[in-house]
C-alpha cells in the first residue's frame, strides 16, 4: 500500500491502517505472544504481521479472523476491519469507473469468467502476478489497490449477493508461480463457504453447454434495474436494452444450470489444487524419492558376484501307516 510522505516537521493523523497496526499490536502484546509465535498460529511468515502493524500492508479478512480467534479478541479486529476505509485513493482506469461505482451499491453480481479468476475473487498476490505482466510497477500498484478496494464490500459479512461461473480454464490458467495458484484456489474454496458468494465450475466438454465468447457480468442494482456488462481490449460495454438483458439472462441461467454444484465445484478445485499446483518445496523430495524407486529394481537385477552355493535339502519325512 502506498503512503505519502509528511513534509519535515508536519504533523499528519495517523491513517486508517496504523490504527489498525496499533490495535492489532495491543491484542498480541496482551495475550504475551511475539510476532513470530502469532506467526506460527495464523500461519504466515513474521514480516507479514509486521508490515500490518505498522500499517504498510492491507490484511485479507481471513488473516483478521485468525487472528481474532487466536487472540481470543471476540471479533474486535474484524468490526475494525469491516469499518475501514482501506484503499481510499485508488484510481480506476477511465474505462472502468463506471463499472467500479456499480459494484459500490449493487445488491447482486452474477459473473461469467473464462481464462482467469474473476477481479472480486482474486487474492493480492494473484492480481499483482495478473496485471505485472503487461504494466510497470508503479502502475501495477495501483491497479490492485483499485481491485482489492473493489472486493471490500463483497468480503463484509452483510455483503451483496454475488454468484461466479467459472469456466474450468480459470482453474489452470497458470498466474504467477504454483504457491500463487495453489493459495488462489485454496481462496475460492474458502470464499465459496460465506453465505453471499457461490462459485460453480463448468468443466469443458460438457454436453449441449453453450458458453458465452467472453466474460460477462449481470449486475441488479437498488433500483431494480440490470444491466449486462462485458470487456473487450481495455473497454468495457453496458447495455439494458431489454432484448440483450433477456438474452444474456437466459445464456447465465442455462449455463449456471449446467454447471457443477457449488459442492462438486468445491471438490474439483480441491483435486485441481493437488494434481497441476503442487507445492514447488515440496518437489526436490518427490524427485529424490522417484529415483531411489526406480533404482531399487536395478539392485535386485544386477549379476551375482559369488557362486551359488547348493543348499541341502531336509529330506521328506515318512507318513505313519
């Protein structure tokens, strides 16, 4: 998270994030843990609970519900978290306001996505991988400030109404590293159990599925009123002409209707997680043991250095008549 600089001299007020460092810092001292002992409890690495203390780094809700529970703070930091203003200067690319400012008062959000995990879904690391690829640094900051902004409402408890279709290529689309993947599923198996959120997988192949050529969203408002939104190359496209909301509400429909259940959804990302996004540490010790396997075949094969010595033989005993 970027912070400005107070000129020499200046006094400034303390932002929402030191504050929540502070508190955060006053529950850990109270319980008498160090940041490496919390560390070891959430679990996460030590500089993490460092960078949230002193305010330089946004926590995920699941880390503050952690931490809740390890402090034993009964709920104290997640009502502070929820309240929080976290990213109050992002700048969304022009194309893209509009979008954005919808996603700040909708009641409901269904989405369909191909190739990659959705925006409101994506964890930090995953969306700085994803926009790293095509911006600077400066820019790439940015960018997910602006999308982790965006997700704080979805993530509150009292959150909107919101359904992801994914199509299965979201799952296997390689972003960033394996330990970026696996955590990025491991994410949505965890968001698909709040109460608000459902995700379902569309596996390929499927018989009379008709998916859509690019990613869409239906998004109602308070008003009542949908509108059908869709991307292309830096452009974003509404419409709620009644014919194409009509055609796109049915399209979502069928194919949310063909998809797996939230459930099964849940149970192919687990297996996905564990056959194409294994631990990478994990993978010297898998390479070692691969090769003692198939060098202890070998031994057994190799020629006999000694002669072979006959054994004697017990002759067989006579049966009683």
């Amino acid at each position: 998270m970027s912070r400005r600089k107070a000129a020499p001299g200046v006094l400034t007020a303390a932002t929402t994030a030191d504050v929540f460092g502070e508190v955060l810092r006053y529950f850990r001292e109270e319980a008498g843990l160090t940041q490496e002992a919390l560390a070891r409890q959430i679990p996460c690495d030590r500089s993490q609970i460092a960078h949230i203390e002193a305010g330089t780094r946004v926590p995920q809700d699941t880390f503050v519900k952690t931490c809740d529970e390890a402090l034993g703070t009964s709920g104290a930091l997640m009502r502070l978290w929820v309240r929080i203003d976290w990213y109050p200067e992002v700048e969304h690319p022009d194309w893209f306001r509009r979008r954005a400012e919808m996603d700040e008062v909708a009641v409901a959000v269904r989405e369909y996505q191909t190739l990659t995990v959705p925006g409101l879904l994506q964890t930090e690391e995953y969306a700085q991988a994803l926009f790293a690829e095509v911006n600077g640094p400066d820019e790439t900051e940015e960018l997910v400030r602006a999308r982790l902004r965006r997700q704080q409402r979805f993530l509150a408890p009292d959150g909107p109404l919101y359904i992801a279709l994914l199509d299965e290529s979201c799952l296997r689309t390689a972003i960033g590293s394996n330990g970026v993947m696996r955590r990025q599923l491991a994410y949505l198996l965890e968001l698909g159990r709040r109460p608000n959120i459902r995700i379902q997988v569309v596996p390929p192949g499927t018989v009379g599925v008709i998916r859509p050529k690019t990613s869409m969203s239906l998004i109602t408002l308070p008003d009542g009123k949908d509108w059908v939104y869709s991307e292309s190359l830096n452009r974003g496209h509404f419409s709620d002409a009644p014919a194409i909301l009509a055609r796109h509400t049915q399209l979502y429909d069928v194919l949310r209707a063909d998809a797996l259940s939230a459930r099964d959804s849940a149970d192919l990302i687990g297996n996905v997680v564990e056959r194409d996004w294994h631990d990478e540490q994990a993978e010297p010790e898998r390479d070692r043991m691969g090769q003692e396997q198939l060098q202890r075949p070998r031994r057994r094969q190799l020629p006999r250095t000694r002669p072979r010595v006959p054994r004697p033989r017990p002759r067989p005993r006579q049966q009683d008549r």
